[in-house]
C-alpha cells in the first residue's frame, strides 16, 4: 500500500542546508525560552497537593479558586476535568499539615459551595519526592540517547549514522520542551512519559531509512552517498506519512477530547510526531552525509576486500 500512486524523488539532501537552519532557529528559540522561562512544572516534581472534588451540580471555577484562596489555600490551580461537575485542584506543599487535615480544610470550604461536595482523590507529594522524580527524569532521558548511540553504533557499523540518530533524537524533545516552555502548559510524568515515547518513535522511523540506506549501499556500492539516501528516504517515504498520519488521528482525538488530565501527554506526542517525522528525514541521515558518510563505512570489509588481490 503507497500513499503516492507513483515513486517520489524528492532531492532531499540537495536542500538539507535550509533545513538546518530552520532546525537551528527552533532549537535557540526553545532552549532560549528554556533557559529563561522554564517549563511549568507540576507538583510530580515539585511537590505539593493534588486534589479531585466532585460536585452535585456544575462548578464555577472561579468561584472554587475565590473560596480556596479565602480559606487559606495559596495560589490554588483550579480546572475542570472529565465533567462539569468535577474540579482539579493543585496546590503548592504545606508542610505543616497531613493529608486528613488538608482534606477536612478542603471539604469545609468547599461546602458553602455545595453542601454534597466531596474530595474523591487526595495526594500530597513532598518536596524531596519531586525532587527525586526531576532527577530521576533526567537520567531516564540520558540512559536513552546513550543506548541510542551504542545500538545505533553497533547495527550499522559507522559512528556517522549515529552521530546523526542521536542529533536527530536530540532536536525532537527538545522543540517540545520548547513549546511547553512558550505556552506554560503543565509539565508533569506524563509528559515525561511522551517524550521518552516520541524518541523511540522517531527512532524507528530512522532505523527504516537507515536500513534502506544499508540495502541500496549493497546493491550498488559505487553510487554517490547523497543519491543512495534521497532513494532511500524516497522509497521510505510513503511509509512515513501513512504511519504518522493514522498515529496522528489518535492523538489529536486524545488531545481535543481526553480533558485536561490527557491535554499535556497528547501535545508532547503531536508535537514530537511532527519533529519526528521532520528529523528523520532531514536531520539524521543528512548529518551523516556531511559526515561522510560511503559504503565502506557501512559495510567495513568492502575496504579490505579491495586489498585482498595484492602481494
């Protein structure tokens, strides 16, 4: 099944020089926010109270956020999830008291709202325990672009194809970071969870034309590396869009129809499929390209075998 009704030949890599520099100018610009502003992280890594109220009756969230506020709670995050009638609250830690009182605080001032009101879900995190999670993040996503490069290495026989993957692997969550940085959408586990998701998709997505990339090199050692990967991207292409356009499908339905709950893990994934999809056609295999990338490289004995007729 093709998604083009006849072969592409697209001179890919004879424009990979733009794509660079509009890679470059989207990584500053989300490094840059980064670095400045931060992602909006949620109490997964820095503490504090998570709470689901559950109402007779459709809430108004001002006024829950207004009654939160006038009972003590400091800078209460309130928003509906699932239904109209039940509220998300999210709190900064208060040391001083247990969940038992957090919640019998919650529950009285909520009340003057709705005398039915109930607190179905209380979870405190302490600090340390963000903490511990933040850093734990943060190795997960090191031990990953490591074993990357190693597979990577190891597979196709050539540091270059790797270099390449792993820079590709690197602009993805990199541009989501930036989003999450720009728009302060909540960053939490979730989140986290996607982005490990989207670096092993666009690892697969690689790892196809780097295989392709290997069987034309086979088949005809002498052709010029920039025209084996333009047949190889070509020949992979119809792939690439039909798998990214149906995975698409899904997580647009779970970004506009999940709730809030979904809405942070859903944008990290879209976000992360069009990198994706972007990147391993012009980031990884035109980095190993201007790496200098040829067949011996991929297949090492060619290079020996050239010699074996001498004395």
């Amino acid at each position: 099944m093709e998604f083009f009704s006849h072969q592409t030949s697209y001179p890919f890599m004879a424009t990979r020089k733009v794509w660079y520099t509009l890679s470059a100018v989207l990584m500053i610009v989300s490094l840059a926010s980064f670095f400045t502003r931060g992602v909006n992280l949620t109490i997964d890594f820095t503490g504090g109270v998570s709470a689901e109220v559950r109402f007779t009756h459709a809430a108004n969230v001002d006024e829950v956020r207004t009654r939160l506020a006038g009972a003590g709670f400091h800078e209460p995050q309130v928003q509906n999830f699932g239904s109209s009638r039940d509220i998300a609250i999210r709190m900064p830690p208060d040391p001083k008291q247990t969940a038992t009182e957090i919640r019998a605080r919650l529950e009285a001032a909520l009340t003057g709202i709705d005398a039915a009101a109930q607190v179905a879900q209380l979870d405190v995190v302490g600090p340390q325990v963000g903490s511990e999670l933040r850093v734990s993040a943060m190795w997960a996503l090191f031990f990953t672009l490591v074993l990357i490069f190693l597979y990577i290495a190891f597979r196709f026989h050539t540091w270059r194809l790797s270099s390449g993957a792993i820079l590709a692997v690197l602009h993805d969550p990199i541009l989501v970071l930036g989003f999450f940085s720009i728009t302060q959408m909540p960053f939490d586990l979730a989140v986290v969870a996607a982005i490990l998701a989207v670096i092993g998709y666009s690892l697969n997505d690689t790892v196809v034309v780097f295989d392709r990339i290997r069987e034309r090199f086979e088949g005809n050692r002498r052709s010029p590396p920039d025209v084996v990967l333009d047949q190889s991207i070509n020949q992979t292409l119809s792939r690439t869009i039909m798998t990214k356009v149906v995975t698409s499908i899904v997580v647009v339905a779970l970004l506009f129809l999940g709730g809030p709950v979904l809405k942070g893990f859903s944008a990290a994934l879209l976000i992360g499929i069009i990198a994706g999809t972007y990147s391993s056609i012009y980031i990884s295999s035109a980095i190993a390209l201007d790496f200098g990338l040829t067949a011996e490289h991929v297949f090492p004995t060619v290079k020996k075998a050239a010699f074996d007729h001498l004395p």
